[in-house]
C-alpha cells in the first residue's frame, strides 16, 4: 500500500512540475499580468524621473511617473510626456538629460517621437533624445 502511494504522489508532483515547466523563478519582465509594459524615464546617471505627467492614447487620464520613473502603457502605443521644468538638451552645461530604458537599464533606441518645440526625431542607442525646455513630446512606442 505504501508503494502505490509514493508512486501516485511521486506522479502528481511530475505533473504539477511539468505543469510549471520546472520553474519556480520569480517573473522579471516588463510585463504585467495586466497586459501593460512598464518603461523608466532616467537621467545620464540612470536617476529617476519621477511626477513626469504623461497621458497614452489608451488612458483616459494624466497619470505621473512612480518615484522610480516608472510609466505604463500598452504596446503599441502613442504616449505624451509634460517636460515642464526640464531645461532641455542643447548640448551645454545645464542640460537635463532624459531616456527612455526599461527595467535592466537597457537604453530603447529608435523610438519616434515629436516634440513641440523641438521637431521630429527618434531616440538615440542608449535611450535619450533631444528636446527644447519645457517641451511636450510625444513617443510612438
């Protein structure tokens, strides 16, 4: 008796394992079970921007960035972000430099964008663009 049991219970928790694949690993990726992607808005230092107004064609309303520069979307999507306050990117001394990376701090390059002052673009390799101070842009992403 003894035996049928350890191989009806050695059989349910194959099961259960295959069922898992194996894994037990804690899920890393920028998706949500919401279906949203989550993206961070961070400065050359990889700080965060965080209370950036940004509002996605998807939304119905403004929401900010978390206190990590955390913004979310669904994918693909258009995204406008209020740039008030930032001095904008001209290449001097008081830039304030802002990209777009996701959760390993990898850079996301070649995003569209259109800025109002600034014009038409895309993201440079590690993430950052050009735009003019106080600026509204918004990503095609």
């Amino acid at each position: 008796m003894k035996k049928r049991l350890y191989i009806i219970f050695s059989f349910i928790s194959l099961m259960l394992l295959n069922s898992c694949n194996g894994s037990f690993e804690a899920d890393t990726t920028p998706y949500h079970n919401d279906g949203l992607v989550s993206l961070y808005l961070v400065d050359e230092n990889g700080r965060a921007y965080s209370s950036i107004p940004y509002l996605c064609n998807s939304m119905t309303r403004w929401d900010k960035t978390t206190s990590h520069g955390e913004f979310k979307f669904l994918a693909p999507e258009r995204c406008k972000f209020d740039l008030l306050g930032l001095n904008g990117n001209y290449g001097d001394r008081f830039d304030e430099v802002v990209r777009i990376v996701d959760y390993r701090d990898n850079g996301q390059g070649r995003v569209s964008y259109n800025c109002q002052s600034f014009g038409i673009g895309s993201t440079d390799y590690d993430g950052s663009f050009d735009y003019n101070i106080d600026d509204e842009c918004t990503f095609y992403l």
